[in-house]
C-alpha cells in the first residue's frame, strides 16, 4: 500500500499522547500522612497546594528529598506527592504549627475548583486525541483514493451519477454536425425510453456502443448529449478510474460499477478514454500476463458479456485509438455498435460556428460560409478555440464587438502561430523568403489539382519565416495526379530559390520533410509507383509487432530509389513552370516584398483567373443553385396570394419599398 503523510501524523499523534501521560504519572506518588507529615517537617516541600474541597494536599519536593523518596539519582520534571488531609481547616492548624515548630517555609495555594473542571483537565487531552484521529481519517479517506470510500473502501468505484435532475445541460441541440452519430445516439437514448416499440418485433436492446475518432470531434459532447437528454441514471467515469496500484483494485471497481449499475437500470454507464484499461492483453512482453490492468480488462469482458443479465444497462465509451483496443473488447455483444465521429465537413462546420457564436458579439461582417471554408480539417474544439481566440482579439483592441478580421486573425494565430514582426530579418532574407513563398503561390495557382491559395505572407509566425494558406479540397479520395500536383507545388519554394536566386536555403526543410513523407506513401502505401505497383506494406489492424520489415533489402533499395524518381520528376517540373512563368513571379515577389501580405485577388490580377473549379467551389455552387431554386419555388406558390391583395397594400411605383427589394437582390 502506498505511503500516506498523514499515517505519519496518527504516529506521532499516538507517541504525543502516550508521552503526555508517561511524563504526567512518571514523578508522582501517594504517600500517608505520616511520611508526608515527615517530608514537610524536614523542609522537603518547595511547594504545597491544598485541595480543600476535594480533601487531599499535593506537595512538589525539591532535588535532594525527591532523590530520597523516589529512589532514583535522575529527576524528570517537577516530582511531586499527595495525601489525604481531613479537612480544609484542620489542615490550616497543622500549617501554622509546622511553620511555628519546624520553620515551614513553602509556597503554600489553596484551590478551590469543582469536580467538572477537574475531570475536564484530566480527559480533555483524550477527547482531542479523539477528535484529531477523526479528522486524520476523514482525510483519509478523501485523499487516499477509492471514492466516496477512501483507503477503507478503495474497491468502490468512482463513476459520476447524473439524472434528468443533475447539473448536466447539454443536450442535442448543442452538438451541431455530426448527424449520422447523433441519430445513432439518439436511437439509443429512444431504447431507453420506449424499450416496447423496439422488444415488440422481436429485437434487443444493444448493449454498447463505442464511440471513435480523434481528438476534439466531440465525443465526449455527444455523451454529455445523452446525459442532458435521457430520463434515466447516466453513470460517467474515465478508463483510468479503473487503475491503482493496488492489486485488484480494478476489477473491484468494475464489479461495483456494474452492481449500481443494476440497481439503477435502465440506465447508460460512459467510459471515457476506454484504452486505459481496454488496451490489447498480451502486447507488453515486458510484463507478466497476470498484470493489473488485463485483469481489469478481464472483468470488464465477463461483465459485460457474462452468464449474468445485464437487461437495460447500455455502455457508451469513447477512443481516438480503437486499433489497440483487444478484439473480444470489440465484439458483437459487448459493443455492439461502432459509431465513427470524423472530423467535420463543410456544412458541419457551418453549424458548428453557429453554436459557438451564440454567445459571441458579432458585427455585420462575419461571414460563417468563409469562416467555415477557411478552416478545413478543423475539428469542433478547434472552432470553439478560433471563436474564443477571435472574442480575446476583439478585446486586446479595445472592440465592442468581434468582426470579421479578428477571426481572421484567429484562424491565423491558431495555424501558423503568434506574429513575430521584431524578429530581426535582413533585407537579403526578406528577399529571399518573398522569391520562396511566391514560388509556392505561382505553382499552385497554375496547376490544376493543387490546393487554391488564400494568403500568403513573410511576416514571421511561430518557427517559420514565412507563410502561406491554402484553401484544401475536401476528397474522399485522392488520385495519383493530385498528390502529384501537391507535391510539385510544395516544392516550388525550393524550386525558386534555385532558379531566380542561384542557390538554396534551410528555409525548405518542412517542404522537403512533407514530400518525402508524401513519396514515400505513395511506393509503401498506396502501391502508386512504376516499379512497385499494387502492393502495399502497411498494417492497418495494428495488432501484429512491428520488429522487422515486410519487405526484403532488395525492396528498400527499390523504394528508395522509387522515392527519390518521384520527388526528382516534381522538382525539376516545378523548375520548368517557373521558368516559363517567371516574369508573372517577379511581379508576385515584388508585391510580396512590398506589402508583407497577399491575397489570392492579387494573384488573380497577375496570373489571371483559374480555369478550374475546386470541389469545394463546385459544392458552394451546388448550394447556391439549390437556394435559387428553393427561392422561385417559394415564390411561385406566394404570387396566386400576391393577386388578393387590395389596391391600397400594393407599393406605387419608385416607392422606398420596391427600391430596397431591388437593392436586396443586387446583393
């Protein structure tokens, strides 16, 4: 068991205590009369104090008789000795002869206090003995893990209980995007309520659902959903809960869990961050097979999918790391329904942008369709942070509201990093970097298949020098030709420095590490080079150890010249585009050089209008379309009412009224 501080402060409580009394009771000793009558007539009394009320006299003895009486050459403390008198007065007349007879000389106190303080002094040292040790208990028990149960009961588990009642608020109306997930959770929040509708065609109620996809997608926003929206317990813990030093601990704890869980039924238990404790049995060969967690694991399995019934208790769990999770984890009859959360596309992130301005002061500026294009691959914490950082902006500036340039701003800061305009650049490297970042604009303005620009800039931000955004297409999947043209224009900057400038710099380090990672995929992956067709030596199931590869020394002397054939072929084909465009370049540098900052308009003023149209226009085109035809439809079935309308309702001509509806559809 672990070491706690505060057993060591019960120790040391307890040895206070037992001292206190040693010490109280080491030096004192009842005597009769007759030996104290002795003492006090010899001078051995340095101190008297008479207990009148309660009839007995305490006398403190000095060095020397102390020796005497109690036998010993070492004194500890104040040594005293008490009798019994038999009375107060009586006692007064033996005073006054010992100090005529025998010249009595101490200090001599009278004390009359009750019994209750007394008894009060003599236990009251006990008492806070007692109290201190409750206390150190109760500290115990909260800081020693284990619950609500603490060191005591440290088997029980520490799942968080939440009800229709509890402060959870979130429901489904806060989880924007994610619709085919959301439906899926919401037929199971529907299994709990109307089991009947389900149980009368003979079907049964799953009994897990897993949810996966990486980190910020919401999955845990779509459990708290369940707990906003269902009418039952919901039971909400982290796979870490389960793992303690302690052995058994565990799978004690998944017992406990699963017995509440019964009790309350029906009802949800979540598990969050499920590969704590759920991680494949086996893969450490450093550690036995009996270790603790894998026997948490072990009783997870049995009660999920036991001999007993576990009838309306639904387990939802959430990973962004599903292929390490064990296979009998995974398994129709424990979860049996994996719900993939991905990253959200277009139109989901237009919703998630709504959901997070409701509470941000925005102007007539912002426009959610550009915020939503310029932040592909952005999950739904990514949004939340670009509307949070874009409010903190508009406030360092003094705003009374948050505009369009403070999300710029924002998406900016979050991308390439905080602006670094007093980092110190000579005029020889801002040159340098302009021929570089227009390079890589020029390329993929002119090929089709590579990323539209957005901006582009040579104010330093975060560890680069210079950057530019790019606009991704958002594929499903990716042909040969697109990666080609992806990596020829991220070359491009490289590429320009060896044309326009005679030689090259660090500064394409990052360009070169995406391309070779690119190449490489390409011949390992994807099977898309001339000599390696159609095969590909990745393992997707990750469940098998990665000690050696699947391929001979043969075959990774192949790859890699494969490799650097494609990355040889991009580059001297981005030298060629540029070669022949290389006055539109100059042109592109010079306003690079000039402005710090440019816009994809500014590329179109010199290279000309792009002759293709991105998949992401195309769908916004598609939009567009499909609300023009929604518009006429609507207006057609209005115009047979427009026809009743009274003379009197109609706008005479040139009024205010049909010039703002002229207005608003020039707009």
């Amino acid at each position: 068991m672990r070491f706690n501080l505060y057993w060591m402060y019960a120790i040391i409580a307890l040895s206070l205590f037992g001292l206190y009394y040693i010490n109280d009771s080491s030096m004192s000793k009842e005597v009769n009369w007759t030996e104290f009558e002795r003492i006090a007539k010899e001078g051995g009394i340095s101190r008297l104090t008479v207990f009148a009320k309660k009839g007995y006299a305490e006398a403190q003895l000095n060095d020397s008789t102390a020796k005497a009486v109690f036998k010993t050459d070492e004194i500890v403390g104040h040594p005293t000795v008490y009798t019994n008198i038999p009375s107060g007065d009586s006692f007064a007349v033996t005073l006054d002869n010992w100090k005529k007879e025998n010249g009595f000389n101490a200090e001599v106190y009278y004390e009359n206090s009750s019994d209750i303080s007394t008894i009060l002094w003599s236990i009251g040292p006990i008492i806070f003995f007692i109290i201190f040790w409750i206390y150190l208990a109760r500290r115990m028990s909260n800081q020693g893990g284990g619950g609500s149960g603490g060191v005591f009961n440290v088997g029980k588990a520490k799942a968080q209980l939440f009800d229709k009642d509890g402060a959870v608020k979130v429901t489904f109306d806060d989880v924007a995007g994610l619709s085919e997930a959301k439906q899926e959770v919401e037929e199971i929040v529907e299994f709990l309520k109307h089991p009947s509708r389900y149980t009368d065609l003979g079907g049964k109620i799953p009994k897990g659902a897993l949810l996966v996809g990486p980190p910020g997608t919401g999955k845990t926003l779509l459990a708290k959903a369940v707990a906003g929206e269902a009418n039952v317990p919901f039971f909400s813990l982290s796979g870490s809960d389960f793992v303690e030093m302690f052995v058994g601990v565990g799978a004690s704890r998944v017992r406990d869990l699963f017995r509440q869980a019964k009790e309350k039924a029906p009802c949800i238990v979540f598990i969050d961050e499920i590969d704590a404790v759920g991680r494949a049995r086996g893969k450490n060969p450093n550690m036995g097979s009996n270790d603790e967690r894998e026997n948490t694991l072990n009783q997870l399995l049995t009660e999920m999918d036991g001999f007993g019934s576990n009838s309306g208790v639904i387990i939802l769990a959430a990973t962004n790391r599903a292929d390490i999770l064990d296979k009998a984890l995974l398994r129709a009859g424990r979860f049996d329904r994996q719900i993939y959360v991905e990253l959200p596309e277009l139109n989901d992130r237009k919703a998630i942008f709504k959901v997070h301005l409701r509470n941000v002061k925005i102007d007539e500026s912002v426009d959610v369709d550009l915020l939503a294009r310029q932040t592909p691959g952005f999950s739904g914490a990514d949004i939340a942070n670009v509307c949070n950082e874009a409010a903190l902006i508009a406030a360092r500036k003094n705003k009374k509201s948050v505009q369009r340039q403070d999300f710029m701003d924002a998406v900016d800061r979050i991308v390439g990093g905080l602006e670094k305009r007093s980092k110190i650049t000579t005029q020889e490297e801002k040159r340098s970097i302009a021929i570089h970042e227009a390079g890589h604009a020029s390329i993929s303005w002119l090929l089709r298949y590579a990323n539209p620009l957005i901006k582009v800039t040579i104010v330093p931000r975060g560890r680069a020098l210079g950057a530019a955004w790019y606009l991704p297409e958002e594929r499903q999947i990716t042909t040969r030709e697109q990666m080609l043209d992806e990596m020829c224009a991220t070359l491009g900057g490289r590429a320009a420095e060896e044309v326009f400038l005679g030689r090259i710099s660090t500064g394409a380090s990052n360009d070169l590490e995406r391309v070779t990672k690119q190449a490489y995929a390409m011949v390992v992956y994807f099977g898309m080079s001339d000599k390696l067709p159609n095969l590909s030596y990745y393992d997707s199931t990750g469940q098998e150890y990665g000690f050696t590869k699947p391929y001979s020394e043969d075959t990774a002397k192949l790859i890699d010249d494969e490799v650097s054939k494609i990355v040889n072929e991009q580059y001297e084909r981005a030298k060629q585009i540029l070669r022949e465009n290389a006055d539109k370049h100059a042109q592109l540098a010079e306003v690079l050089l000039t402005r710090e900052v440019i816009f994809a308009e500014d590329v179109e003023h010199i290279f000309g209008k792009r002759p293709w149209v991105s998949r992401t226009e195309e769908i916004l085109q598609n939009e567009e379309a499909a609300k023009q035809e929604e518009e006429k439809a609507d207006s057609k079935e209005e115009a047979p009412k427009s026809t009743e309308n009274t003379a009197e309702d109609t706008p005479p001509e040139g009024s205010g009224e049909e010039k703002e509806q002229s207005t608003n559809s020039q707009e």
